[in-house]
C-alpha cells in the first residue's frame, strides 16, 4: 500500500529563507501580496488560501481565485500543491503546467511530475511528458531539500529505484528534517542486498524516530 504524502511545491525563495517551513510562508506571503495587487477586492478569499488551512479548502479558495492568478507563477504551484493534497490530481496537473507555461522551473516540473505519478491512467501525451521530466533530473541531480524529496516520492510512486535512493540520499544530504526522503529511500533499500537492507533499515529507524508512518513497524517486523 502506498501513502498520499503531501509536499507544497514551492516556487524560488530568498537565499536568507532557510528550511523548508520557513521558504513555504515567504512564498505564500509572497502570492498573497501578488493577488492582493491585481483583486484588492478578493481580499477575503486570499486570506483563506493560507498554509494554515486544510487542503480541500486551499484548493478550492484558490480555484477560485484563478482569474487574479493567470500570470502568478507562485499561485499556480500554491494551487497544485494544495489540490494535490485533497487527491485532486488533474487540477494539481493542469495548475503544474500553467506554472511551467509562464516558466520552467524545477518547481514546476517536480509539480507536474508528482501529480502524473499519482495518475492512475496516463495518456500516451502524459507518458512522454512524464520521461522528458525525469530525463531532465537524470541529467540534472536536484538541488534543494524539498524538491529532492518530492523526486523520492515520484520515484516511489513509479517503482523507480534509482531515482528513488539517489533523491532521498540528496534530500538527506541537504539537510531536509521531515520523516519522508528516510522513508521512501528505505523502504526501497530494504529490498536489496545485505548492505542495502542493513541501511534501509537504519533510514527506516530513523522515519519512525522522525514521525514516520505505523507501517514501519510492519516493514520492520517490529509488530507484537
């Protein structure tokens, strides 16, 4: 069984903006101030799209929010994150790809590339989108922590082992503190060879340390 974890992708923050819970808040006040600019009359509404507010309403005070959005990097992947985590998943990719059309970020494409791992059935047009992004991260290792994580969980998601160590190993380098790149790295280790179990293990210790799912205990053999 695989778990929905939610990760708010996030568009490019201040160098000074250090962890990812601190980044989140500098880009939600960020997309508010930029709503706020062009529907001062909305005000209301953008007050209702905050990191605060659970999911399914994130997602739809957004939606409705899109006319003010149009040309709002930040706002279309604040609208796929929270989509996303209410499993709305052709929202969180249509929102990823607006994102990508005004500009190509790793952001944005982590965005689009999550919303199609959790795709159940993707089209030949999705497919390819789907390897040309990978591709890009083959070539090109990721660079922050989240995004790191947001590649784990893609290559979880997708049965991609490589992509799945290499993220969740980098996310850990970089310094991440949540439960997840531990977790979806170490379930995979766990399957492979002495060594490897040995060190999915230790990670998978640690995802429990750090809040992880009671499944652990299950992987683990850790159950009375």
């Amino acid at each position: 069984m695989k778990w929905v974890w939610v990760l708010s992708m996030l568009v490019a923050t201040p160098a000074w903006a250090k962890g990812y819970e601190q980044r989140r808040e500098v880009d939600q006040v960020a997309m508010e101030k930029a709503l706020l600019a062009r529907c001062p009359k909305q005000a209301e509404k953008i007050r209702q799209t905050g990191t605060s507010q659970p999911p399914a309403e994130r997602c739809e005070a957004l939606v409705s929010l899109a006319a003010c959005g149009r040309d709002v990097e930040a706002y279309h992947l604040k609208t796929s994150a929270a989509c996303f985590g209410k499993d709305d998943f052709a929202q969180a990719e249509k929102s990823a790809r607006a994102a990508l059309a005004i500009r190509v970020t790793e952001s944005a494409q982590v965005s689009l590339l999550m919303a199609l791992a959790r795709t159940k059935s993707r089209s030949e047009a999705q497919e390819k989108d789907l390897a040309e992004h990978l591709g890009y991260f083959a070539k090109r290792p990721c660079q922050r922590d989240d995004l790191c994580v947001g590649l784990a969980y893609v290559g979880w998601h997708l049965d991609l082992e490589g992509i799945t160590v290499q993220s969740a190993q980098r996310a850990i380098d970089k310094g991440f503190e949540g439960w997840q790149p531990y977790f979806f790295g170490g379930s995979v280790l766990l399957g492979g060879d002495e060594s490897d179990r040995a060190k999915g293990r230790a990670w998978l210790l640690e995802a429990k340390a750090r809040g992880g799912p009671k499944a652990i205990d299950r992987m683990l053999g850790l159950e009375p």
